[in-house]
C-alpha cells in the first residue's frame, strides 16, 4: 500500500510540476476542436453538421483576430505613452478605433452563436452545452489575459499557422 500511495504522490508531483500554464489563445483553439469534434458526434446531418463546425472555424479565426486587435492597441498605446509629446487627442483616437474593432469583431461573433444554437435541435444542443460551456469559458480568457511587452512580439506557440484560417 505505502508503494502505491508513493507511486501516485510522485505522479501527481510530476503531472502538476510540468511546464507553464496553456496560453488562453490556444486553450481556446482546443477548446474550439473539442466543440466541433462534439457536433460531428452529435449532429446526423453532416450538412448541418458542416455549417456549424464552419461557425465554429470562424469563431476560431475571430479569436484570433481579436487577439491580434488587443495586442495592436497595446503596442500602439506603449508607443504614445512613450513619446511624452504625444496629445491627449491621441490617445482619445486611439482608444476609440480600438472600442471600434472590438465592437465590429463582437457583431460578428454573435450571429455566429445564432447559427449554433438554431442549427441544432435541443437534443443536440443539450449534447453540446459542456462543449460550448468550455468554449465559451476559453473565449472569455482570451478577452480577459493580461498582455506582456513580450506577447506583443510573438504569438504563443500552438497558434502559428492559424493566422489565415477562416480569412
């Protein structure tokens, strides 16, 4: 007994131990695999079934692209805020257009929720709520990371190559 209460203590320490945390931007990629792995599982139709995993790629592509939105308006606001000399108009414009993009990238978001939710039945979309739920949760971690100067460089790794999906 004390050998096997070892072996699983040196497991745990060795699975909890193992790198960093998974970049929000990628864990909503997986996260967005699982949800279209569950509709080609619990929608018959694969007509119906294509749509939704198409809604489901553009979410994809628009997380992304929202990324890409947030990490544009960070650089840009390090860059006035380290010219001293920059206007209060500046920053005004700059916050605006961002307020803009997030804007357009949500009105485009929502439609595709809709073909979700009505391209299934509610058996089907019972089936998918844990999926979606999960999605859903991934999306909001990617809205919600805190950026470093670092990240404005590089995407994580995992989610070079996705740039062009769906666009």
């Amino acid at each position: 007994m004390g050998f096997y209460r070892s072996s699983v203590a040196m497991l745990f320490l060795a699975l909890t131990s193992c790198g960093g945390a998974t970049p929000p931007v990628v864990e909503a990629d997986n996260q967005l695999d699982v949800l279209k792995d569950a509709i080609r599982g619990a929608v018959d139709d694969e007509d119906r079934a294509a749509r939704l995993v198409a809604a489901v790629e553009e979410i994809k592509s628009l997380a992304h692209e929202s990324r890409r939105i947030r990490m544009a308006f960070l650089a840009d606001i390090q860059a006035l805020n380290a010219d001293y000399d920059s206007p209060r108009e500046a920053f005004i414009t700059r916050y605006a257009r961002y307020d803009e993009e997030r804007a357009a990238v949500r009105h485009r978001f929502y439609p595709l929720r809709s073909v979700l939710v009505e391209g299934t039945t509610v058996a089907e979309w019972d089936e998918l709520q844990d999926a979606n739920d999960h999605m859903l949760e991934a999306l909001a971690a990617v809205g919600s990371e805190e950026l470093e100067v670092d990240d404005l460089e590089d995407e994580p790794a995992g989610s070079a190559g996705l740039e062009g999906d769906g666009q």
